[in-house]
C-alpha cells in the first residue's frame, strides 16, 4: 500500500513539472503580435524606365488650351484634341444659325474658355464664319435667345434664328419681299427685312408673318 502511493505521488511530481516547463517555454507564433506591413503605394513604370507613383483618383487633368483664333476649324479641334479636350462644339460666329456640316469649310473666330490651362473636362465651344467670309466686327454673335413676351427686333438676322427665338408652338408665314416671289428654303441664306407684329410689340400666341430677302441682297 505504501509502495503504490509513493508512486502516485512521485508521478503526480513529475506532472507538475512538466507542466511548469511547459508554460515557461517559448509560444508558437500566431501572427498577433506581429507588425503589420506598411502599405506600399502603388508605382507605374513610364517610358523613360522611371518610377511614377500614380495619380490619385478623384485628381482633375489640366491642359494648355492654345489660341485657335485664324484656324481652319478642323485643325483648331484636332489640336484641341490632341491636348486632350474632347468635349467640343462650334456655332455660326455671324448669328445666322448655320450647322458647320463640313469642318473643313470653316474657320474660328472666338473661343470660348479663353486660351490657357483649364480642366480636360471643360466644353470647348468655337465660334466660327466660312473661309469667304469675315469674321464679325462687333463680335461673336453666338446663339440666339427665346423671345419671351416681347417680339424681338430681328432685322438683319437670318429667318432660321427669328424661327429657333420664337416660341415652337408659333406659326410663322415667311414672305420673299424682294418682288421675286422665291420660296425661302434654306431660312439661314435669308435676312428678315421686317416683322409683323413689329419688334416690341406683346407676343401673346398670335401668328407671326416675316418679310425676307437672302443675305448680300437689299430688303
């Protein structure tokens, strides 16, 4: 009996031992107590062999924009492309609404923004005449506005800008007054010589008639 319980004993001791060792001893690396990695920022090789962080996103890309003034149109928007503006667009600098069909027939006068460094976004809007023709004295013409309630005085300017100010539901009788009786087809080769109701007057939905004769002729 005495036997048996020395050795009980003694194995229990060597247990403890054990177990103390144990605790003392080094632990298993579980990652916890490890540095985490310092993030490495993203680089892009370039064509010389640098080395070029990239550019943060959300960054906005700039450009010099050159003056384009006395340039073919074409020309103008291929270099403006090619400074990377591609959000272009062109109007009749002379204010008689004519589409630039072909670019090539065209020429700028104005430019708007103005010629320096802006954002690639920005719309480049030209301002543009024919090869024949002048680029005009008083100014950029541009766009023609909605008339409103007034009749506004559109002597001078193309049937096609009188048609686009007016209000669409307006009908609009337009009159060769130059005694030749000739049908107005393209109203942006015809100037309006008069308006009824005449300039000023109160538009109120009533039909609008123009007299018209084509530009170069005299009303």
């Amino acid at each position: 009996m005495e036997f048996t319980m020395r050795i009980t004993r003694t194995s229990a001791a060597t247990a403890l031992s054990l177990a103390a060792l144990t605790a003392c001893g080094p632990t298993a690396d579980t990652g916890t107590d490890a540095k985490p990695e310092s993030p490495t920022p993203k680089v892009s090789a370039t064509g010389t062999g640098e080395v070029a962080q990239e550019v943060p996103a959300g960054t906005q890309a700039t450009a010099n924009l050159a003056d384009m003034a006395g340039k073919g149109l074409q020309s103008a928007q291929d270099e403006a492309q090619a400074a990377g503006y591609y959000h272009l667009t062109s109007h009749d600098a002379l204010g008689r609404g004519r589409n630039q069909v072909l670019d090539r027939n065209w020429k700028v006068c104005s430019q708007s923004p103005a010629p320096g460094t802006h954002s690639t976004d920005t719309e480049v809007e030209f301002g543009t005449v024919k090869l024949e023709e002048s680029c005009p004295a008083s100014g950029d013409q541009g766009e023609p506005e909605e008339a409103g309630s007034v009749m506004p005085d559109f002597v001078g300017k193309s049937v096609k800008v009188a048609r686009q100010a007016l209000d669409g539901s307006t009908g609009i009788t337009v009159n060769d007054v130059s005694g030749r009786d000739r049908m107005v087809l393209v109203e942006s080769n015809w100037q309006v010589c008069s308006t009824d109701p005449a300039a000023g007057a109160e538009l109120a939905g009533q039909p609008v008639t123009v007299g018209a004769v084509k530009f170069g002729e005299s009303c």
